[in-house]
C-alpha cells in the first residue's frame, strides 16, 4: 500500500449492523469512535500494535465488555473478522499488515466516520476546535449539559473521571435509554485538515497556535469551519479573523482577558462577561478562559437556561486524565503532575499553572511525542521557554517516543536540547526515565511536572513517582 497521500478513502459509508474494523483502536480518537460505532448499531473490531501495553488494559478491557473484538496489528484480526470495511486514520502506515490482508475492503476516514455518526444520531451537534483547551473544553460541556439534565453523546480526545467505569474508558458516552440525543458534543480534530468533514449546528474554534502547520493556513481552516456552522459560532475576541466571512449562523466573539482571576487551594474563580462569578475545580488561567468559552457555548445553546443555574452546573466538572492531573504526595515532598502538553502554548500553561499553584523552582520532564513534531516545534518551543522558565527551573526532554513505522528520526532530544542550552535555556536531554528521576530527586523542587502526549505509560509513571514519594509500593518505573 502506498502512504495515506495516495489512499482512496470511501464515502459511502454503509447502515448498521456492517462489520467495521478499527486499525489503531488503541488511540484515544480511534477507540472513541469504536465506541459511537457500536452504539449505533455496528458491529465493530479493530487492531493495535500496543494491544499488551500495561498501560492501555483499562482501555482495551472497556472496550471488550462492550463487544469490541480485539487483534494484533498482524493481519490476523480482517481475516477472522471478515469486516465490510476498514476505519483509518492519516497515522496508518505504508504496507499495514491488516490493509494487506484484505486489500479490497473499503476504507474509512475516522473524521468521515465520526461526522457520518453526529448526523446519523439525531441531536444538535457542537463541535469543539482549535489548537489548545478542545479536550478540556468538550468534556467540560459533556458534563455541564449532562448535569443540567439534556441527554447527549460525547465523543472527547480525553478521559473523564465522571464518566468512566468497568464498561467505560470515559472518552464516550450515551445518555442511557435515548438512542436520539437532544446534544452530541465533540472534539474535532484540525491536524490533519479533517476538520472539513464537519457542519455542525454549534462550533467554538478555542484559539490558534504553532502546532501542526503554518498560523495563516490554521486560521483560514478554522474560519472556514466556523463558516459552515448552522445556528451559531464563538471565536476568540483577540483574534476577530476568525469571524466567518459568510455564514448565516450568528457569530459571537468571547474574552480573552479574564477578569477578577483567583485562584483557590481547590480551584479557581473568575467573572464571565455579564459579571456572574465562575468557580472551578480545575486550576491555570488558561482553564479561565476555557471556562469563559463552555460558559458562552451554554448561553448560546440553551438561551432559556437562568445563567445562575450554567453556572452550577459547569462547577460540577472534573476534569481529563492526564489534563494537570496531580498525584498525592506528602506534604514535605514535592507535588507530582501529569499533563499531556505536548505542544509549545500547553507547555507553557503547564508550567505557569504549576508555578502558580505550588511555587518555584519547577524541575519539568518532557517527552516530545514524535520526531515531525519536534522538528515543527523547535523554534516556538524555544521562545515560550525563555519566558515560561524561571531562574532555578529544569527543563528535562526524555528521548522523543516512537511509536512505529517509518519515520525521519530527527531531530532528536539531544540535538534539541543542546541548541536550547547553547541559547541560555536551562533545558539538558535524558537518556531515561530512571535518569530524569535521579536529577529531580536532587533538584528541591517544589513540583515535579511530566508533560508529553501519545504515550499511555508517561501517566504510569507519574503515579509511580508519587507512589515513590509516598513510600507506597507497586508503581511502574518505566
């Protein structure tokens, strides 16, 4: 099979119950959809090449007590299965062993799957977008609406604690009992431009920033997605090019400046642009402003709705694994946080939240999560971290994860790290995890943050560096 350039992806996309096969469950989109597919009807399987990760067994024993049959990426999995059709994403490798097992099966793109899905389903889609915060933002909303008592679907690029269980990862969920939501509330994905496949009825783009290609060409996808919403849109007030050029849906630009910010040993309170006072258990000015965001999306969606009682609602909300995610550790002992900022504004909200909440110095591990991004990102990540980073601070980059198939291995941490420290930057590469942890231990630090995305087993890690702390047994020191 040639790359995903050249890959004929179908559009007819058939009725349930056809047999549809997942390459690449285990991503975080993927195994949302795997979900939604099921739900609706279809009968679904799918394959990973990290299928016995220790990291990822919630995960793939949620989706089994589904109904979801699993496989190694191998070929083995379409012939037992005999699906009508594959699920792919642009990720998928050339010469794939389960594309080659069943070379004349349809292929699906996910975001094609997942549009197919909102509008299958019935209810008022609100799409969620842009390059920080859609997570956070989209489960934010999931939870708010579902406190406020409306039925919904959800489909997240994140786990919500609220929602998991033995069945349930948390990155989906369906109202019980109302095939026919009155909301399907999703994250939608502009990296590789897939964010076209989607009109929603609602769509907020969050901000946009340097991750996956040039700000112009971000900004004009964003635009021309928020052109195609149907009933109404929400754009950042700072940057008013985002207004669609032509839409008949009202287009509405929320704050970017936060007004009253406190931040609280439980959260965080703010004002929302009528003045009600806001109040969350999540903590950063950046979660601020996602709130004031889920907050106007609220208004503009449920108009009838007392703003008291959005409020409320929105309080109720606990946020994503891996978002800030902060690990228990004794007092004396520096706290331990998992985030999974992977790109140069995250990374920088990451650690302005950890100085915020806990002081300084901060000792920071980072593992970039592949060698393409690390390239794109090299310059912006520099300039961030020379205001980000204060005196004291250490700035640690773990070997950049690979997670198979063909790829340009460069450049690498070391290179990366080197050139930050020839800048001034207090940035050194590890060779390891047992590496970063020896430094840390030695660093007196008032937080330990471990910031990176894609790879499962960095959350593991953080709980295990906790658990260290703690003087608990078990833990992975992977």
């Amino acid at each position: 099979m040639a790359d995903t350039e050249s890959i004929s992806f179908s559009q007819e996309f058939p009725p349930p119950p056809a047999r549809l096969f997942l390459v690449g469950i285990g991503g975080i989109g993927m195994s949302a959809v795997a979900q939604f597919l099921k739900h609706q009807g279809y009968q679904v399987a799918g394959s990973d090449r990290g299928l016995q990760e220790p990291s990822r067994q919630f995960l793939f024993r949620a989706l089994e007590r589904q109904g979801i049959a699993l496989f190694p990426q191998d070929g083995s999995g379409p012939r037992a299965f005999h699906p009508d059709g594959f699920v792919f994403t642009t990720a998928i490798e050339p010469g794939n062993p389960d594309a080659l097992a069943a070379p004349a099966l349809p292929i699906f793109h996910r975001a094609t799957v997942l549009a197919r899905l909102c509008a299958q389903c019935g209810g008022k889609l609100i799409g969620v977008a842009g390059t920080c915060g859609k997570t956070t933002v989209t489960g934010w909303l999931g939870s708010a609406l579902k406190a406020l008592g409306h039925s919904l679907v959800l489909v997240n690029g994140g786990y919500l604690p609220e929602l998991e269980s033995p069945e349930a990862p948390g990155n989906f969920h369906a109202t019980p009992g109302r095939p026919c939501p009155e909301f399907v509330v999703a994250e939608i994905d502009e990296s590789d431009r897939s964010i076209r496949e989607f009109s929603p009825d609602y769509g907020v783009v969050l901000n946009v920033g340097d991750d996956h290609y040039s700000t112009a060409e971000l900004q004009q996808v964003f635009r021309d997605f928020l052109g195609r919403c149907r009933q109404g849109c929400l754009h950042p007030e700072s940057l008013p090019a985002l207004a669609p050029l032509a839409s008949q849906a009202p287009s509405r630009p929320f704050p970017t400046e936060i007004q009253a910010y406190s931040p609280r040993p439980d959260g965080i309170s703010f004002l929302a642009p009528d003045g009600l006072r806001l109040r969350s258990r999540l903590a950063g000015r950046h979660n601020a402003l996602n709130g004031l965001a889920v907050y106007q999306m609220l208004r503009l969606a449920l108009p009838a709705e007392p703003p008291e009682r959005l409020a409320k609602a929105m309080e109720a909300f606990q946020g994503v694994r891996q978002r800030f995610e902060i690990f228990p550790t004794p007092p004396e002992d520096p706290a331990v946080v998992d985030d999974y900022a992977h790109n140069p504004e995250k990374i920088a909200a990451s650690i302005a939240t950890a100085r915020e909440r806990f002081g300084s110095p901060l000792g920071i591990v980072f593992q970039p999560h592949g060698f393409g991004a690390l390239r794109f990102m090299e310059s912006p990540l520099g300039e961030h971290l020379k205001s980000a980073l204060a005196p004291g601070d250490a700035f640690q980059m773990l070997p950049v994860y690979y997670a198979g198939g063909t790829v340009d291995f460069s450049p690498t941490s070391q290179e990366v790290a080197e050139r930050f420290a020839q800048a001034g930057l207090p940035v050194q590469a590890v060779k390891s995890r047992e590496e970063a942890e020896a430094a840390l231990r030695q660093g007196g630090y008032r937080a330990w943050l471990v910031l990176g995305a894609r790879d499962a087993s960095l959350r593991e890690w953080s709980r295990a560096l906790a658990q260290r702390l703690s003087g608990q047994k078990g833990g992975c020191a992977l």
